[in-house]
C-alpha cells in the first residue's frame, strides 16, 4: 500500500525554451511536484549541454527536446533562435500529443511567444497557464534595449496577448503578480503565485572540502547564469576590491554556463585576477554543493533596473538554503526574500559591494547568525511545499476556468 501511486490528475504538457530541463531548477521542480500529484506529465525544451538526447523520460518525466541554432546575445542571435524554437515546439507539442487531449498546456516565459501554441490546444480542448518566469519587455531593456522603441512596443503585445490567452496565470512573487493584475488585466483570483524555491533533493548543507579554497583563509562564491544583466563582471570588480584590501587571502568561484562566460573569462585575464578568481562553467551538483559549503560568503551581484529590481534571485535563494551568508545590491524582491540573511550594498557599486563582503569576512558571529536566518526562511515560508501547493491550486483553478467555456 506504501508504494501506491496516485491516481492519474490529467495529462499536462510544459513548454520552455530559456532551459533544458532538468537544469531549469524551477521547470523541474513543477514537473515533478505535478507528477507526485498524480499528473502524467511531458516537457518540451531544447537540448543542452549535458542533455542532448531529443526524446527520454527522466523520473517518469516525458522529455522532447529541440537544437538551438544559437544561445547567442545581440538581436540577430535571437532572431535565429527562435525562428528555430517556436517552430520545433510545435512540432514537438503534436507528437506528444498524438491526438491524445492534454488537459493543461504549461507556457513558461521567456520569451513569450508560446501563446499561439496555447490557442491552438485550447481549441483542442486543454487549459492554458501561462508561468511568467520573468517580465520580458524590461529583460529587452535590461540588456540594452530601448525602451518604447518598436522591439520593446513588441514584446508588451506579446505579453499582453499571453495574458488575454492564459485561463490561469502563474507568477513568481507578488510583483509580478500586480504586472499581470494591473499590466495584463487579468483577474486577482487567477493569478497564483508560485514562487522559486531550491530543491532540498538537489541544494543541502554537506562538509566543506578545504581545498577548493586553494590555501586562502576565505572562499567567495557566485551561483547562476552568466548572462549580459547578471552583473558578474561587478562580482568581478568586488573581488578586486576584496583582493586589494585583503591580498592572498580570499578566493573567488563563480559557477555557472551563459553566453558571457568568455568574455567574463578574457576580463579576469586582463585585471590580472587569474589567480584570485576561477570560472568553472557549469559543473554538477555535488561539485556545487561543496563549493557552496565550503564558502564562506556568497554574492549576488545583480544590478538594480527595471528587471532586476522586481525579479526572485534563485541564486540567493539557493544561497540561504545551504547556510551562507549573502552580500547583494539592495533590490527589492531581493531584500524581499532574503530579509537579514544579507547585507546589502549601494545598487551598482561593485566597490560597495566588495566592502560588504569585507565586512562580512571580518565577522563570524554575524556570518552565523546570517545563515541560520536563510535556513530558517528557506525551511519556513519560502519553501517549496508552500508553492507547491500553489501550484496545483492554479492547476485547479485553470481546469475549472476552461470547464466553464471562457472565451
């Protein structure tokens, strides 16, 4: 009786594109919550370093993927990826449906361009939800778009057409549940907020291996992507900070694969900080894990703008989870979620911000109490299980909403 499975919910199909899975954390983490519920549950996404098999099932997840022609930054390489991308999602979205009806149809954004795939299922008779991962008009702006030009006008549509399609809507904290409320027009009871929470399968405190910090006195880590508005070239110029005031003693990590890898690379080299700072690209989760643990500060350099400002950092979030103590700009949601597990640095100041991470190096007490307070936050009301719950909520709510015959 204790290995009973729960009786089959419907069948859901997610959509993404930003990811493959299972390396899209979040992506994942719904899909299995969804399959513990008892959905049957398929993915659709392109392949990846480290996935690249176009069809297999993971953990009783079936998973299709496409090739990107390009990961690239810049107009043209986005252009390029998704005129592949939207596309190869269709293609992928019929063979697994087989004319077989998916109840629910699961567009996570970026970009938003999955709402004509969503009409096209709704006509079959499934639900649309649409995951607002991020706002995607002022990611556009954030990596040096401009704003109220005609690529900018084109992505609000877009957003707005997402919104207009979806049954149910799915964000990721409160502020983004105002845009889709208040930008989208869309009703209060159907936007859920399902919010980005590590998974305690994959992110857990471990023992700390002393050599990753190379014979340094300390170990400064970064987690996450390394894209144009991630601000790890101001991770790179707190470290030199960091360096000048404490010389040999610090080490620096930054984990973590994206199109500014290179680049980001080639700017250590030329400051003359190959040997304080190492970019290890994407590595696995164990190797993750025993960085972080063996760190004693982690950084979340994001800069403040339009996007950042509102956005849940997963990587601080991850960072609380194994105890360590956060040293990030003073943005919002981040301030939001990780209340006084960080200290928090003048926004867009990397030499602030190489202060604070002094700061905290010089104080063990207060890095303690620190990751004690992100521990409990993480295990508390910011843990999965709460928007788990949120999540099949907005599954029931998408059902019931599409049932009724809404137009």
């Amino acid at each position: 009786m204790g290995n009973q499975q729960p009786a089959v919910a419907g069948r859901a199909l997610i959509l993404v594109e930003d990811l493959p899975v299972p390396f899209d954390r979040r992506v994942w983490s719904e899909a299995t919550t969804l399959r513990a519920a008892g959905w049957r549950v398929t993915v659709v996404c392109p392949k990846g370093e480290g996935a690249r098999r176009w069809h297999e099932r993971i953990d009783g997840i079936e998973v299709f993927r496409y090739p990107l022609p390009t990961t690239a930054a810049g107009m043209v390489a986005h252009l390029a990826e998704y005129a592949v991308a939207m596309p190869a999602s269709l293609i992928l979205a019929l063979l697994a449906w087989r004319g077989r009806r998916f109840d629910v149809v699961h567009a996570c954004n970026p970009p938003d361009f999955f709402f004509p795939i969503g009409r096209l299922f709704r006509a079959l008779g499934s639900a649309f939800i649409y995951d607002q991962h991020d706002l995607a008009p002022e990611v556009y702006v954030a990596q040096g778009g401009r704003k109220g030009g005609p690529v900018h006008r084109f992505l609000r549509w877009c957003e707005r057409a997402t919104y207009r399609s979806a049954d149910a809507v799915i964000a990721t904290n409160q502020t983004y549940r105002r845009f889709a409320i208040e930008r989208g027009g869309v009703p209060a009871e159907h936007v859920h907020v399902v919010r980005s929470s590590p998974d305690p399968k994959r992110i857990f405190p471990v023992e700390p291996d002393p050599a990753i910090s190379d014979g340094r006195r300390f170990l400064v880590s970064y987690l996450g992507t390394m894209g144009p508005q991630d601000g790890v070239d101001l991770f790179v110029e707190a470290a030199r900070t960091v360096s000048a005031a404490m010389p040999g003693q610090v080490r620096f990590v930054a984990m973590g694969g994206g199109n500014q890898l290179d680049v980001l690379r080639q700017l250590v080299r030329d400051q003359g900080m190959a040997d304080d700072v190492e970019f290890t690209g994407r590595i696995p989760d164990e190797q993750v894990r025993r960085t972080l643990a063996s760190s004693d500060v982690a950084v979340s350099p994001d800069p403040a703008n339009d996007f950042n400002e509102y956005c849940t950092m997963n990587k601080t979030l991850e960072y609380m989870a194994m105890g360590l103590p956060v040293a990030a700009f003073d943005l919002e949601e981040t301030r939001f979620s990780a209340g006084d597990a960080a200290v928090y640095a003048r926004p867009n100041d990397p030499a602030a911000l190489g202060r604070v991470v002094i700061e905290l190096l010089g104080d063990q007490a207060k890095r303690e109490a620190m990751g004690r307070i992100g521990r409990e936050r993480i295990t508390g009301p910011l843990s999965w299980e709460v928007s788990a719950r949120a999540l099949l909520g907005a599954y029931a709510d998408a059902m019931a909403r599409r049932a009724t015959g809404r137009d």
